[in-house]
C-alpha cells in the first residue's frame, strides 16, 4: 500500500485544467519541442514531462503536508508501524529541517545540552538558534588513519559529573565511515539523569531491518531520531523521516516543522518516501542480507591487495554497507583513477576513500566495483606520496562559547594568517578533514595548540573578530 503514489496517480487521470501552482502545469511546456533547444535538450525535458504530471500542489483531492488528513497522514502511520516509532514525520527539506525540529522542541534557551564533537553543522546552529549552552563531548579518533569513531558511554558519565544538569544530548550514530556509538548503553545513562536523547541517523536509515546491520536508534532507546531517507535508501535527495518514540513529543515537533519546513513540499519526494517505506517493509530484510553477503565476500577478496586496508571500526560497532578503503597518503589519487574508470566514490581524503552501498547495488555492480579496484592497484602502488606529519586532535570535554544567533550574524571578523590569529577570538568553525571534527569554534580563543594543528592540515589563514 503506497497511499501518496495512489493519491498522485488518481489525480493525474483526471481530465483537468490546472489554474494553480505549480507554473510549469504539469509539465506542459517540457513536452514541447522548442527552436532554442537542441535535440538532446528535449529528450531530457520530455522524459521530465512524464515525472512533472504528478508535480502537483495542495489543492482539493490531494492532502496536505502541514495539515495531513489523508494520503499523507496514512503514508506517516504506516512508516510509524514500520520503522517502530510512535509517530513519524515526512521531511522534504532534509534531515537539517529534522534536527532543528527535534531540538527546539526538546530544548529552551539557557539549557545545558551535550552534543558529539562530529555532529553535523546543522545540530551547532540549531543550538546557537536555540540560545542553549553547548557541551561537546569528543569523539575517539584512530590515529593510523585519522578517521572519527565515536563517543563513549563512560565519557558521557564523565560529562555528567562536570555538567550534572545537563537537558540531553544530540549525538551523531552512525557517522560518515559508518562507525556506531553505544547507543543503548548512552540512552540509559541520559534517562538516568532524566534527559533526552536526539540522534541524527542520517545514514542509518536502513538500520534495524537486518540482523547484519546495525540495530536502529529506536531500538536503542533514543527519544527522537531523524533519517536521510535519499543516503542510504530510496528517496529522492531532500526526503527524509523523522521518527518519534513517544507521542508527548509530538504537538511540539509538528509545530516546529511548521515553522520551518517549506509551504511548497514537494509531491515527488513524498511519493518517494511513500515507495521507500514500502519496499523497505518488503524487500529490506532480503535485500540487506543479500548486499551484506556479497560485500563479506569483497572484503576477503580484496585482502590479498596489501596496499588496501578496508576500515573495520576500530572495536566499535560499524555498517558493513559502508565500505571505507584505506591508501594512506593516496587517497586523492586514488578517487581520481577510480572516476576515470567511471567510479565515483562518496568522499575521499587524503587517507581513504568512502563508498556507500545501497539496495540498489547488486552483485553485478559490486562485482564491477572490486574489478575497478583490481584495476587500478598497481598503478596506485607506484604513486609516491611525501609523508605528512598530523597532529591528532583528540579534544575533551568543554563546554564552547557558541554565540547567540543574533550575534553570530553581527559579528565583523578579518581573515589573517594562523600565526597571527593567536589570542585573538575566532569567528567561525574550523573543521579539518578527515577527520571532520571541529578543533575551532566561533569564540573560541586561539591558541598555540590550535595554530599547531591547523599548520598541521595546511589551514594557512582563519577569520578572527575584529
């Protein structure tokens, strides 16, 4: 049952003329051969008219995001009953719209909120919106290769006995590598100290469908959670869910929505979240459990190429659908020769290169991607690279002067060399990559430390307030 794809298609069989948004009239004009359009322009826009007949707006006979009463409202039911959450949301502007919303409705202006150093920017400036005082508590980080693992269950006790009256944490699970924090473990200890737990799984919305996946954040005890359903699942970009573990929160977190969401969603990206949930409910545990075998095969496979080490999580927890090779120092090139080869990676850096693996990818694909790798490999052995010396940031916890937002956007700052901005006051977040954790943030005063670790990454100049 797909309630917004059957709502779409009935409307688009109605003989009809569309006096309302949007302007393009169900693609009318896309249909058209135009002068000004050479051949393979109008190929593209024709097959375009055929997606935009359902590009539909509010209007009667087809419901409302902001006020769901039918096909919206069931598809959201059905995806509660799925996913196992009290309620679930439809987003159309991305998890960034669900993070905000989880955190102005489970937070007030002066709170104490633990937040993972590698939360997404999208968490600081909610906070910063918010007016809440930011605690970070630091992720581990694997100094062979720099990548970000995550944080620990007896740092966020430790967290608590310096911030006792903390409201919460927003933390990040899984990260971009894949990499899985202790959730159940953390969920008790926040819950303990009656606080809240938020997770941005962005890129585990397809944890929890297949015991060789991780378990989900609602499974964990997480009170609210927001996934990207276009990173791991079948959406298109900007779809994502929100999910809910107790309806208490609800009234708040659809008024927020409400403040924040766009007034113009779009049906395309709701229908797919419609699909996405449907086939997950049918095809995800099959379909998981095929990908995870044939990505166990790659990876043995693959260890006979030396010069390949694929990233196992370092003792934590970690996706096997994401698959991260490291080629320390190479990396750069590495993804060069592979998009050559028609192959192209999520993110690389200097040390690896990251690959997300979906439902969509089949034996086919995965075997074409392990023969690109096969084919590149002593080519990449032969790159010779200068061995650089990185100071590891390993952080602590401290809580950070995140401005007001009002502030923030007054604030008139000068870019200068690193060297010249110690003691002075940043304006803006440093986050070198990898490991993609912020070493600066806007307030902070510039030490030795920190001009030490942004030489390190070749960060030569930084803005600084006036």
């Amino acid at each position: 049952m797909m309630p917004i794809v059957d709502m779409l298609v009935q409307h688009a069989k109605k003989e009809k003329i569309s006096m309302h948004m949007p302007g393009h009239k169900a693609g009318m004009l896309f249909s058209y051969s135009h002068p000004f359009l050479t051949e393979e322009y109008s190929s593209f826009l024709r097959n375009l008219a055929e997606v935009a007949k359902h590009d539909v707006t509010e209007t009667l006979g087809v419901d409302s995001l902001h006020d769901p009463k039918g096909a919206i409202l069931k598809a959201m039911e059905l995806t509660a009953s799925t996913y196992g959450a009290a309620s679930s949301f439809f987003l159309v502007n991305g998890s960034t719209c669900g993070v905000h919303a989880m955190i102005y409705s489970s937070f007030r202006r002066g709170d104490t909120v633990f937040v993972s150093s590698d939360c997404h920017m999208s968490v600081f400036n909610a906070l910063m919106v918010t007016g809440c005082n930011v605690v970070v508590v630091p992720v581990k980080v694997d100094e062979d290769t720099l990548i970000p693992l995550a944080i620990t269950p007896e740092d966020v006790r430790k967290a608590y006995e310096m911030f006792p009256d903390s409201k919460g944490i927003v933390m990040t699970r899984p990260n971009y590598y894949g990499v899985c924090a202790d959730l159940a473990a953390i969920s008790e200890i926040i819950h303990e100290n009656k606080g809240v737990v938020l997770v941005d799984e962005a890129h585990g919305g397809h944890f929890g469908f297949n015991k060789k996946i991780p378990e989900s954040a609602l499974s964990q005890g997480c009170d609210m959670c927001v996934q990207s359903a276009h990173k791991t699942l079948q959406s298109l970009n900007q779809g994502a869910f929100l999910h809910i573990a107790d309806n208490k929160y609800k009234d708040k977190v659809f008024r927020a929505l409400k403040v924040i969401e766009t007034t113009s969603p779009s049906f395309l990206i709701l229908a797919t979240l419609d699909f996405t949930r449907e086939y997950m409910k049918n095809m995800g545990r099959e379909r998981l459990d095929e990908l995870a075998d044939s990505l166990n095969d790659f990876v043995s496979r693959l260890e006979k190429y030396e010069d390949y080490i694929i990233f196992d999580g370092c003792g934590f927890e970690k996706d096997i659908t994401r698959l991260v090779v490291c080629v320390k120092g190479k990396g750069v090139h590495f993804a060069r020769m592979l998009a050559d080869r028609g192959v192209y990676c999520e993110m690389y850096n200097d040390n690896c290169v990251v690959f997300i693996l979906t439902c969509a990818d089949d034996k086919d694909v995965i075997e074409r991607l392990f023969d690109t790798l096969v084919s590149v490999y002593d080519e990449l052995s032969k790159v010779e690279v200068e061995e650089k010396s990185i100071r590891v940031y390993k952080g602590e916890i401290r809580e950070i002067n995140l401005p007001n937002f009002e502030t923030y956007m007054n604030l008139e700052y000068e870019t200068v060399d690193v060297k010249e901005a110690v003691g002075r006051i940043s304006s803006q977040f440093v986050i070198p990559y990898p490991p993609g954790i912020p070493v600066i943030f806007p307030y902070d005063r510039i030490n030795d430390a920190h001009a030490d670790i942004c030489r390190s990454y070749c960060i030569e100049r930084i803005n600084v307030i006036k």
